[in-house]
C-alpha cells in the first residue's frame, strides 16, 4: 500500500520528491519500472525499436528513478532520429535534459551521425 501512495511521486522533479524518488530505491531496492527499461535496452541493442520504444514508454509510466527516466527518454531520442522521427526526436532528448541539464552522451554516442548533432544543437541553444 505504501509504495502505491508513494510511488507516483517518484516521477516528479522537484527537489523533495527526488529524494524520495531516491529513498523509493533505497528501500525497495528498484523501481516498478526498471524491468521494463532492461528489456527496452535489450530490444533497441537487438535493433527491434517498436519493441524497444513500447517497453521505454511502459517503464517511464510503471515509474522509474530520475536517472533511469533520463536514460528511457535518450533512448527513446535515439529510436526517433534513426526512424526518421526528428521532432520527436528533439522532445525526447529535452525531456532528457529537463530532469538531468548536465546529461551528456558517451564518446561513441555523441559521435553518431544522426543524434550527435541533435543533441549537441538542443545542449547549446539551453
């Protein structure tokens, strides 16, 4: 029962609820939605990206911890630059970055021909 009362306002950003989003973990030791997250990673590895972007949707909606939810919304970014999908592209890295303005992405992302310049265009105009 606790952690249904608790556990929609693990989404929320503002400082008070991070650390609860935090304590969340702590407690239970993982979010509703991590499952899903791994297996949307796994699918989107495999390069099965409906699969991939329908688990990243369910894990973000069963409920994950800040930095998982930054890490669902950039691969979801990711799913939408190479399915030709640039607008939904650019929401997804934003909603990356409104949790997280200090993401950056890895070498070998940050270098991809398609996203690099994306994400690098949305870091600099913030």
């Amino acid at each position: 029962m606790l952690v249904a009362a608790i556990q929609p306002l693990a989404g929320c950003q503002s400082e008070p609820f991070r650390s609860i989003d935090m304590e969340i973990r702590g407690i239970f030791g993982t979010t509703r939605g991590e499952p899903a997250l791994a297996t949307g990673i796994g699918e989107y590895e495999a390069g099965n990206y409906p699969a991939a972007a329908e688990s990243l949707h369910s894990a973000l909606f069963e409920g994950l911890a800040s930095d998982d939810r930054v890490k669902a919304h950039k691969y979801l970014a990711f799913i939408n630059c190479v399915s030709n999908r640039p607008s939904a592209c650019l929401v997804e890295f934003r909603r990356a970055l409104a949790i997280n303005p200090n993401l950056e992405l890895s070498a070998a992302e940050a270098g991809h021909p398609i996203w690099g310049p994306v994400f690098r265009a949305i870091k600099s105009a913030r």
